[in-house]
C-alpha cells in the first residue's frame, strides 16, 4: 500500500509540474532536475 501512496504523490508532483510549465515558471524543470537522482 506505501507504493501506491508514494505513486499517488509523484502523480500529484507531475501535475503541479505541468501546470507550472503551463504558467511559463522554470521551477518545474528545476524540480525534475532534482528529482532525477531518485529514478535514475
């Protein structure tokens, strides 16, 4: 069940991100930037 959590969670990061993206801000790039660490 904690995989789902964390899986919902990402979901919900990756949306902010796109909206972020939408919005013109860099901040999403940064934060996958940050992030890639964790999946690679």
């Amino acid at each position: 069940m904690a995989s789902v959590n964390r899986l919902g969670t990402y979901l919900a990061l990756e949306r902010e991100m796109l909206r972020l993206e939408e919005s013109g801000s860099d901040l999403a790039e940064a934060l996958r930037d940050a992030m890639d660490p964790i999946w690679y």
